[in-house]
C-alpha cells in the first residue's frame, strides 16, 4: 500500500505517483480514487489519521457496511431534518441512510447523519454544499476511514454534547452509510 496523499482539506485523493514527502491533494490531474483493495488493506491497517478519501463508484456497494447490526436505516422525518441542514429536499438525497442505533446520554435526541454531518461542517472537516452534492449522488463517491486516532468525534446537533459511541480503541465498526458517503 502507498502511502495517502496529504491535502489541506480533509478530502484527499490517493496518488501512488507522487513521491513520498510531495504529497499533494486534490488535483483532478492526479487523482486516483481509492479502489476496493486500496479501501480493505485501509481498514486492515489503519493510517494514523482518520481521513475521508475519494473511491471508485462500485467501492462502496462492495463493502459490507450495511451488514452492521448496529446500522439502522434512518427514518423519512430525519432524512428530513438532514436536508433541511442542507439546504436541499429530502428527494434529493439519495438512500438508504443508515447511521449506528445510538441515542445522546445527555439529551436523549436519536443520534442520525445529521449529527456527523454537522460536527464534521462546524469542525471544518467537511464543506456543507460539498455534501450536499455528494449525498445526492453528483459529487462523486467518499469514505471516511478511521485511523489510529480513534476517529473523529461527534457532537449532538440538538445539545451540541459530545457523543460516545464506543469505548476507546473501538473495534470493527461503521457509524452511517449511504450509497455515496460512508465511514469504515
Ligand atoms: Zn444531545
């Protein structure tokens, strides 16, 4: 495995032809997206960064994400609230969303994309027009991969509390998933 381009955003493209240390992101001319292999031997040995990479557009369907127990399939009134964020109809998102069965200790709101999507555009992780045309399925295809930090937090979008998902260290798992955006 090469090792993973280092952009100034946190979406970044895999390029193997650029040298070690050069590292860039993002240039169209340049870019190759993560294949299948690329993402599996990624999971297998985690980067010391969590990061979000581009993947070919079978990528995602292949992984066995959605085969989480955990994973729940969101319901019309969140897939709503979500768009509403997003500045967008719910039409327009394309499904199935599905997101780790999980509730805030603090408020008890029913943790959703939303609550990824917002922490990930409030922390500057992720630009919010940037998702909105990925979850519609024009933006290309992206998955987030925990690294050996742990991941990235999430906050309540409703008491903006931080949620504990897992213990430290976690274990294999996937928070949310959609046919375009997905976390590994
Ligand atoms: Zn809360």
């Amino acid at each position: 495995m090469q090792d993973i381009a280092h952009g100034e955003e946190d979406f970044v493209r895999y390029d193997s032809d650029v040298p070690e240390g050069e590292k860039i992101g993002a240039t169209k001319e340049c870019a190759v997206k993560l294949g299948y292999d690329d993402v599996m031997e990624l999971v297998r040995r985690r980067p010391p960064h969590t990061r979000t990479y581009e993947v070919a557009s079978d990528v995602l369907e292949r992984l066995p994400l959605d085969t989480s127990p955990t994973l729940r399939r969101m319901s019309d009134a969140e897939v709503e609230e979500l768009a509403e964020y997003l500045a967008t109809s719910s039409g327009s998102i394309v499904g199935p969303l599905k997101v780790i069965d999980h509730q805030c200790g603090h408020c008890d709101r029913v943790t959703t994309f939303l609550d990824f999507v917002k922490t990930a555009v409030d922390d500057g992780h992720h630009d919010r027009e940037k998702l909105r045309n990925i979850l519609a399925g024009t933006g290309g295809a992206w998955i987030t991969i925990r690294g050996a930090d742990g991941g990235r937090p999430v906050r309540c979008a409703r008491c903006d509390s931080d949620v504990q998902l897992l213990p430290d260290g976690g274990g294999e798992y996937s928070e949310y998933s959609s046919s375009s955006y997905a976390y590994a």
